[in-house]
C-alpha cells in the first residue's frame, strides 16, 4: 500500500490508446514540454492537432493561469512532435508521476525525446536576467522522485543511472544551434526546490555550495521520468530573474513573467531550431 495515487501499467497504456486515438493516430518523435514564456512556440506547430489533457483520460490539469494545458500535435520544422502548452507543478498538489504521466504517454506513442524548457532564477552570480542556461544536469534533494512506488519494468528499471540524464550529443546540438543563431548560452545546474514559494536567500546560498546554477520548481519530474525510460533530453533554462538574496529586491511573479515574455523570441528560436535537428 502506498498514500499516494500509483498508476498501472494498464492507465498509461488506456490514456495512450484516448490520446493516439484524439491525435488521429500522430507518432510523434519529439515531446515538447514548454514553461513560461515559450507557449507561442506551439503557434509555429504545422498542421497542428489540439488535445486538451482534460479530454485524456487519468491525467491532471494544470492549474496555473498562463498555462494552456493542451497538447499540440504536428510538424515543427521536419520534426513530428508533440508540444505542452502547460505543464503539471508539483506546487498545484500533483504529485511527482503526476507531472511526469505526459511524458510516460508520449513515450508509449513513439516518442525518444524530450525536449523540456522552464523559467527559473539564477544563482550563479555571472549570469544575468535574461540569459538561457543549458542544463547539464540537475540536483533534487527535496521532492520525491516521480519512479516512487512499484517499478513499471515496461517503462525502465528499478534503480535507474542518472549520469547522463541530459543526453551529451543533444547538448552539443544546442551549443552548435545558439552559436549558429549568434545566442549567449550560459550551461549549468539546474536545482529543483517545491515551491510554490520562492526560495529563502539562505536556501539560494546552500544551492549555490551544492553546486547549482539556477533554482526553480519544474522539470526535474519529467526528467528522471524520460530517462528512466530511456529517452534523450534536452533542457533549456531561462533565467527570469537573479534568484533571491542575489540582489536585495523582493521577487514578484509578475516580473518573472514579464522577463519570460520579453526573452521569449530569442529563447523560441533557439528552441525551434534544436527541435529542427532532433
Ligand atoms: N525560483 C524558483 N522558480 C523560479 C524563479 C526563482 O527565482 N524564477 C522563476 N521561476
């Protein structure tokens, strides 16, 4: 017995079975899971199919105001892919396979790759607001894993490696993409803290001796998720804002999705284009 909802091997295989069948039998190849300020980037999705994940049976719904919740099917440049316009929190009281159930789904229609992108803020004291952040690899200490509760053996093993979450050719692929597109790339780690508050000045500073670049509350479900599965991923970073104590100004949401906004073209396109070479 578990206090926690586990899912069955027979839900993933029921909510995939719904969701080939609302997609109109679309094999992505690429899941995209895009955080705040890139839900535009779905705009560029050719030939888009919408699923609403209401509509997808056992999934949650996100909760948070600028997240669509929907999944967009179609082509981004030659690539089949499926797209997240909004993305499950672990915040809004899902629980860690909660958030990480999409990926699960978009795996068992084909899918090898995740592509997942977040909003953030920075600890690393040489980066600035605005800057995008290739994550080589992540740190969660305080959360529970999304693989908590019986092994799925179907889906991955019970002890996972972790060394190379985020896949190294991918990575390389992102570097070569922002050089290409003339975008500083700033590479680091990413620390996953709960939330929803942000974090205490003392609580940035012990991420920063542990190692880590930026702090925020996504992404590293679905991450041990996909590569407990065996998928590639690729993570992208955007720093909103210097995280708390950094600078001595209080933190707003409002201006963490004012800075998305403003550096969501340039984060797009770098997006797209890694998306193209997938
Ligand atoms: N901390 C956590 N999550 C965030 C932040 C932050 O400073 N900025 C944007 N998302």
């Amino acid at each position: 017995m578990t206090d926690f909802e586990v899912y069955t091997e027979a839900q993933y295989q029921e909510s995939a079975r719904a969701l080939r069948e609302l997609a109109g039998d679309f094999r992505p190849r690429v899941l995209l899971i895009l955080g705040s300020g890139l839900g535009g980037l779905a705009e560029a999705v050719e030939d888009p199919v919408t699923v609403p994940y209401g509509q997808v049976p056992h999934m949650k719904r996100s909760t948070v105001a600028d997240h669509k919740g929907q999944f967009v099917f179609g082509r981004l440049k030659n690539t089949p892919a499926a797209v997240m316009q909004g993305r499950l929190h672990t915040y809004e009281g899902w629980s860690p396979a909660d958030a990480a159930y999409p990926v699960r789904l978009i795996r068992l229609l084909g899918a090898d790759t995740l592509l997942v992108t977040n909003a953030a803020g920075a600890v690393n004291t040489s980066f600035s607001p605005g800057d995008v952040m290739l994550i080589t690899d992540h740190i969660m200490l305080f959360g529970m894993s999304p693989l908590r509760g019986p092994n799925l053996d179907a889906f991955g093993p019970r002890f996972p490696d972790m060394s190379h979450v985020y896949t190294p050719a991918l990575q390389a692929l992102a570097r070569s993409a922002a050089r290409d597109l003339g975008i500083t790339l700033q590479e680091g780690v990413y620390m996953f803290f709960p939330g929803p508050q942000y974090e205490t000045p003392a609580e940035v500073r012990f991420a920063r001796l542990a190692g880590a670049d930026a702090v925020g509350m996504s992404t590293v479900p679905e991450a041990i998720a996909a590569a407990h599965c065996g998928m590639r991923v690729l993570g992208f970073t955007l720093c909103t804002n210097m995280a708390a104590g950094v600078l001595d100004q209080p933190l707003s949401g409002d201006e963490v999705v004012a800075a998305a906004e403003a550096a969501g073209p340039r984060f797009s396109a770098l997006v797209r284009r890694c998306a193209a070479g997938l």
